[in-house]
C-alpha cells in the first residue's frame, strides 16, 4: 500500500505535538532485484532534513517490517523505538524471505509478464470492503498502490547484526499476525492489540497513535 494509508495517524500524531514522516516506498518497488537497498535509501533520503541528531522512532507496517532492519542500519539518526504494526518480522538470523512458499504458489498463477496485479485484487470483495470505512480513502489508497513484480516476493532481506540494539514493540490488529505478536513476546518485546482488520489505521486512526504513544513512551 501506499503512505495514504498513514496519513490520518501521522495527522493525529502531528496534531499531538510529534514530527511525521511517512516516505513514499512506492517508486523503489519497481524493475530488478533486490529492492532493499532502494527502500532503506529512500527513507534515508526522506529524513534529509531532520537534523541528524535528532533521535527517530520508526513505524512499519505489514510487509515493511521486514525491511527495518535495512532501513535502522542505513540510518545517520539514533533509533529510540521501532514499532512493528500487524507487520512480519524478520528472522532472528540470516536473511528472511519475502514471502513463504505457500504465498509464492499462490501468488505465481497471478503474474503477468513477471508482474503482480495490485495488492487489493487479490482478494475478494468481502474481504477488503471491511478494512475501509471511508469511500474516499478507500478510492485513493486503492489508485496509488503498486503493481509489483513478483521477483519483489522472491527476495531474500539481509538482517544487519545489532539492528535491534534499541526497544521494539508489537501491535497486533488481528489474524494472521497473532503468531506474530506471538515471537515477538518471545523475543521480549512489548505487544499491544488493538482489534480491527489489517488495515486498521485508516479505520482508528486516534486508536492506533494512542497505542504507538504507549508502546514507545508512556505518554498515552
């Protein structure tokens, strides 16, 4: 998905005082592998302007969370917090897949030309109608996403030793991340849950910055 999908949360987080970026991933997901050097370089090059300094907590979501550790490692800015929402986690050591290999047969029949139809056509209706409760933002988050090539899912991320030398944190939506939120509290991670589809954020936004506050503060 696209960073329409954050913006009613970085709304309530800047309105609380906080600065928000949320970098657009959506132009680094294109042409040959690998991907990761392109997704850490553009959230790198999105914080030009935030003194360097200045210490940073990310926020990854989904399939992003397996690119943290790229992105904390290829970082200038100290890394207070990383919270991982309804997001896969990267192996403990070694390199992790971007996909199983479950997804991968179910997602090979759908490719055309070595390209991916968007994320939302691959499910039925009823299965995403729930996750939007706004027509409108439903329509943009939907018109931005990208057609993804599958050589995006047969990649494997590298997982920098010492990534995670800093507090990180689960919130957890619902299935299929409970077994998620589940080695995160093996890992001795704080987990939060806060009930809802994959796609939460865009139905609760205020729910969902209170728990990121929480997770990474207190102050919520």
């Amino acid at each position: 998905m696209g960073p329409s999908t954050w913006g009613p949360v970085a709304e309530q987080l800047t309105a609380a005082g906080y600065r928000v970026r949320v970098p657009s991933l959506l132009h680094v997901c294109v042409g040959e592998p690998p991907f990761w050097p392109g997704i850490a370089s553009a959230v790198r090059d999105d914080l030009g302007e935030i003194p360097t300094d200045s210490p940073l907590t990310l926020v990854a979501h989904s399939n992003a969370g397996l690119f943290l550790p790229s992105i904390r490692s290829a970082l200038d800015h100290p890394v207070t917090g990383s919270v991982f929402v309804d997001a896969a986690l990267p192996a403990r050591t070694g390199p992790t897949p971007v996909a199983t290999p479950e997804l991968l047969e179910f997602l090979r029949p759908m490719a055309v030309n070595g390209t991916l139809p968007r994320w939302t056509d691959w499910w039925d209706e009823a299965d995403i109608a729930p996750m939007f409760s706004d027509p409108a933002l439903r329509q943009k988050a939907i018109a931005e996403q990208p057609t993804l090539p599958l050589a995006y899912y047969e990649q494997r991320v590298p997982v920098p030793d010492g990534w995670d030398d800093h507090p990180c944190s689960y919130l957890l939506f619902g299935p299929p991340y409970d077994h998620m939120a589940t080695d995160a509290r093996e890992r001795g991670w704080r987990v939060a849950h806060l009930p809802g589809e994959h796609l939460h954020q865009i139905v609760d936004p205020a729910g969902t910055a209170r728990h990121l506050l929480d997770l990474t503060t207190g102050e919520a």
